[in-house]
C-alpha cells in the first residue's frame, strides 16, 4: 500500500483527521478538489464571522453618533467589508495547508474517486491505501421554484461573494445561517424579511432563548414571518415579487425585494466519489456508518456533513479524530449531548444537550432555573444587558441535562458549564466557585446559584 490512510476532503473534518492520523504515525494523503479549510474556511464560518464582526463595528459607530459623535458615513463601502472577510479566508486556509505540510502530509490538489476498497483514483493517477476516510462536507440545499442562480436568488455562498449591499433582501429559513445574515444585512441597512415554515425561529433552539434573539430582530427593525411559505416569485421591474403563504390561515400575500436567500439546510456530497465501486449504503441521502463512523466497507470511514450528526464544523472534527483513533484500536464515541450550538447574532445565542421540547416529547422529569443578564453587573455596565441563562436539570440529582443561553458572549460562556456537564460536575460546584466581579461568567455562577435555590441578585 502507498499510504495507510487516504482522506478526500480538507475541511475542518478531513485537515483534522489528517493531523490527528500523523501524530499517530499513520502515513497519510489528502486530497481536496477546491482549497485547503473547505466549506468553512472558504465559503462558511470563517467569512461569515469576520462580516459579523464588522456589522458590530459599523452599529457602535451608529450608536456614537446617537449619543452626539459626528461621524461621516456617506464614503462606506461594502466592497472593503467583503475583501476583509475574503483576506480572513485566505489567511486561515492557507494556515491549514502550511499544518499539513508541518505534519508532513500529502497533500493533492484534486478531485479523488474511490475505484475500489483501497484505491483512489486521481486526474491521471492512482493511489492505494489501507484506510479512506471521506469528509466531502456538504452544499446549500436547493428550494424548488426558488433555484440559486447567485445574482438573485442566492444560496450562502452566494451572498458571502457579494461586493454590493441589496436594499432589500427576503430570507427563506431561520436557522443559524438565515438569522445570521439577517443580522449581517440589517445592520448595514439593508430592509430584510424572514420567512419560516414553522412555529418559532431557530427550530433546534430552545424556545425560550430563541424568543429573544426574535424580539430583538424585530425591535431592530427585520420583519419575521413565521408559519410562512415563499410559493413563487416573478420580475417586477428590477424587483422580485414574491408570493407568500400563511399556511396556518391560507392567506396569501406578496412583498418586492431585490435578492433572496435561501437558507433552507444543506446536502451530502457524496455524487462522483464512487461509492457505488464499494459496500458502503446510503440512508435518506446519508452514507452510513456505526458509532465509529466505519461504513458497510469497513476500512472506509465518513464523517461531517455526509454523515446523519449535526452539520457542524467542530463536530465533523471530532469525528475525524474518533476516526484516525479507531483505526489505531481506540473506542472513543461522540457524546451528542455535549455537543455546543453557537448562533452569531446580536444577541448571540448558545446551548447544549436537551432542549425543553425535547425533554417533554421524551417523558423525561426535568425542573428549569432561569438568570437574566441584567442581574450581571457587567452587562449593564457595557450595555448588554438583554438575555437569559437557562438551565435545564433533573429534580433529584440536579445533573445538567441542558443549558441554553441567548446573550452577549453566549458563544463563549457557554463553555463552563459544557465543561462542568462533561466533568461530571454539579450545579453546586460552579455555585460556589468565585468568578471574577465584574463579568458575564458571573451570570453562570447565578444561574447555578439559582438551580440550588440560592441566587443573590435576583
């Protein structure tokens, strides 16, 4: 064999596998067809957080100039934002391509085919390898009557490679992606409205602290519409005239916007690998695999999007990992329980295990404890003041079956209590440990305080 792994994709999935497999001395190639990092480097995360942190510098530049600053806004340019945000990628992926060549990895700028069990097939080439991992990731899923031709009707990737702000914009979906281009656009002042199909934003939230993410949208001006279908759209002049339905009274409506987003989840790809030359099933458009992400072909893994976890960067990472160590005889598992959900907005909006639905369509025996961000001095202090920390637990044992948080840093904070949860750590324990006066992390302490029936500053 000329490696003992091959890897086809170099996203945060597959770099990752591709690093961990050298630090255990597994000889290994990876190939990628498009550039090191994939999705999220490229056309995801990374350039959709550095356009975030921009909105939040152009709004504090606003909320100066309420407060008396005179500030001259006419010269902005949008374009400057976007190339920001394309340096941001360019940076980061080339930072992955220098790893892999410190980690001493093959590295193939190519499309890959698996032709059979262990051999790949390349441009004019081939390779063979003992072992293949497939971390092709995943591609915005098309809506139909509403497909991406990314001057109008956009997917993500499309409206990340904008250089021109619309005026208006209809977004179609709310989830993280939706919401947090949503975000984006008003806060350069763009007029958006979001259409979602179901009851509530934020669909895989908790109810609760997706509700304050959507007041603050529509206290900031963005028009949601919830139990509402985008049916059809035509030319209007240089609009687009949208046909939407209220699909709880039937009613029908319309609104002109110059773009739309459709932001409705994403897709395997897994088309032209091959998989048809192996033993390796598909399963409602997922390849399968058991808890070690092995496939039906046992020396070929997948892991990320093409696999049915949450489509998130940080856990297609470590399922790479639990990947490369399985191949060296170890028997790790991904805890889905203990996996973060972060929501790049104002309020930001953060969370793990249980969600309050949840519990209930499991019959599970839950008790809730609540602490607002106000009751952190901080928050106040920088004006952040809205928000929730919310902490699901079971009534006899107070264990940690679920936190939710909506607020500022929520992205951030939401780490000590994931890792009290994952330490196997009690309420108590983070109640009576000191945090630092004045922070936000304070709020967790109260909110641990408050499970135990003794919150001081509410």
């Amino acid at each position: 064999m000329d490696f003992d792994l091959a890897i086809i994709g170099a996203g945060p999935g597959g770099y990752v596998s591709a690093i961990r497999a050298s630090q255990l001395g597994i000889k290994t190639i990876i190939f990628e067809k498009d550039k090191p990092g994939g999705v999220c480097l490229n056309i995801g995360c990374i350039p959709s957080k550095s356009l975030i942190s921009q909105a939040e510098k152009y709004r504090n530049m606003l909320e100066f100039i309420d407060k008396g600053v005179k500030m001259d806004l006419t010269s902005f340019d949008y374009k400057k934002v976007f190339h920001e945000s394309r340096k941001a990628s360019e940076t980061l992926s080339n930072g992955v391509k220098y790893l892999l060549e410190k980690n001493n990895i093959t590295y193939i700028n190519s499309q890959a085919k698996i032709t059979d069990k262990n051999t790949i097939k390349y441009e004019n080439k081939s390779i063979t390898a003992k072992n293949i991992i497939i971390a092709t990731g995943s591609k915005p899923r098309e809506l139909k009557g509403f497909e991406f031709d990314e001057e109008k009707i956009l997917s993500s990737t499309g409206i990340l490679m904008q250089e021109k702000l619309p005026k208006s914009i209809l977004i179609i979906g709310s989830g993280a992606i939706g919401m947090e281009f949503a975000y984006v656009m008003k806060s350069f002042g763009v007029d958006v409205t979001i259409a979602e199909m179901l009851d509530n934003i934020l669909p895989l939230e908790d109810e609760d602290t997706a509700k304050i993410l959507k007041d603050a949208f529509k206290k900031d001006g963005i028009k949601i519409l919830n139990s509402t279908i985008a049916k059809s759209y035509e030319n209007y002049e240089d609009l687009l005239k949208v046909k939407l339905e209220n699909i709880k009274d039937n009613s029908i409506s319309e609104i002109k916007v110059e773009k739309i987003l459709v932001a409705v989840g994403r897709i395997p790809i897994i088309d032209d690998l091959g998989l048809e030359n192996t033993k390796i099933k598909i399963e409602k458009g997922f390849i399968k695999v058991n808890d070690y992400y092995q496939t039906d072909e046992s020396n070929i893994y997948a892991i990320g999007d093409v696999v049915k976890t949450p489509q998130l960067a940080h856990v297609a990472s470590k399922e790479g990992e639990i990947a490369v160590e399985h191949i060296k005889g170890q028997k790790n598992k991904l805890n889905l329980n203990a996996i973060p959900s972060a929501v790049y907005c104002e309020p930001e909006i953060a969370s793990f295990g249980y969600t309050e639905k949840a519990l209930k369509e499991n019959d599970k025996k839950y008790k809730k404890a609540y602490f607002p961000y106000y009751g952190a001095g901080k928050t106040v202090a920088i004006g952040k003041s809205d928000g929730i920390i919310k902490i699901l637990y079971e009534p006899q044992t107070h264990e940690i079956l679920g936190a939710h948080i909506a607020g500022y840093n929520a992205t951030e904070i939401i780490h000590e209590i994931l890792l009290a949860k994952s330490s196997e750590l009690l309420p108590e324990d983070i109640a009576n440990m000191i945090h630092a006066h004045p922070t936000i992390s304070e709020a967790v302490m109260e909110s641990m305080r408050a499970v135990e029936g003794w919150a001081i500053h509410i």
